[in-house]
C-alpha cells in the first residue's frame, strides 16, 4: 500500500520536474544573451553598429546601437539581436591593442569590470553549510519518519 502511494507520488513529480526544467531553460534563453563568433563581432565593430562593450574576464557583453541580424553560435540561422556575449581571444592581463584601438576609432564605449567574487565566497561557506545541513536533514527525515508511524493505523 505504501509503496503505491511512493509510486503515485514519484508519478506525480516527475511531469512537474520535467515543467520546471523547460521553465529553467526558457529564462534561460530569455534573460542570458545569445553567444556570438569572434568573426561576428568584429563584422559589426567594423560597420560600426556597436554602442557599448563591456568586458569581465575573457568574455565581453556587447550591445548594439540597433537590432541586427547576427549569426548566433550553435544555431545555424542568423537571430535578429541587440545585445550578445563574445568570448575575447585575449584576457585583461593581456589586452588584445589592434581591439582596444578599433574600439576607439569607432567612437565605442568600453569598460573593464572585475570579476564577481560571488562565487569564491560561495565555496569558501560551503563546508560550513554542508556541516550544518547534512545533520538538519538527518533530524528531518527521523522526524518525518515517526510523524508517518505515529499517524499510520495499528495493524493489529
């Protein structure tokens, strides 16, 4: 009898799980911008179509002064954007020069970040988390257990 309901259950949450991936993924490709060939950009820097470039680490955040069609890496069809990422050739340690003045004769704005720091303080409180999680979800589960047997019929 228990393992039915376990079973209903399981039924229950996979279609749910499955929902939840597809709306992960679709915010996803909504709200993270498309990825486009380092070929790519350098077509619209040259025609002058870019406004703004933004760059932390090896990767650059690129907006355009206008919607334009723009081969998209991984699709094999052009996509209608004004902003997408690029990967750069070179890093902030070594800045690519021809780019820096190519980006300054088109009259571009350009900026430098720094990389977030988020994630390094996100590992550095993980075994902290996982020392207190790991018995919270221990006591859980014992009391989620007698709360079953408490509420379960006597079988004799």
């Amino acid at each position: 009898m228990r393992l039915r309901h376990l079973f209903r259950g399981l039924l229950l949450a996979l279609p749910i799980a499955v929902f939840a991936l597809f709306g992960v993924w679709m915010l996803k490709s909504l709200f993270w911008p498309a990825s486009v060939p380092y070929a790519e950009f350098g077509r619209l820097l040259e025609a002058g179509r870019v406004e703004r470039v933004v760059v932390r680490e090896d990767v650059a955040r690129v907006v355009l002064e206008e919607p334009a069609s723009v081969s998209v890496m991984g699709s094999s069809t052009p996509r209608e954007l004004s902003a997408f990422t690029v990967r750069l050739p070179s890093s902030q340690a070594t800045p690519d020069s021809a780019l820096l003045q190519q980006l300054q004769a088109q009259g571009v704005d350009f900026r430098f970040e720094p990389p977030s720091q988020w994630l390094g303080i996100l590992l550095n409180f993980l075994p902290v988390l996982l020392l207190l999680a790991i018995p919270g979800l221990f006591l859980l589960a014992v009391l989620l257990v007698l709360t079953v047997r408490r509420r379960a019929p006597d079988p004799r």
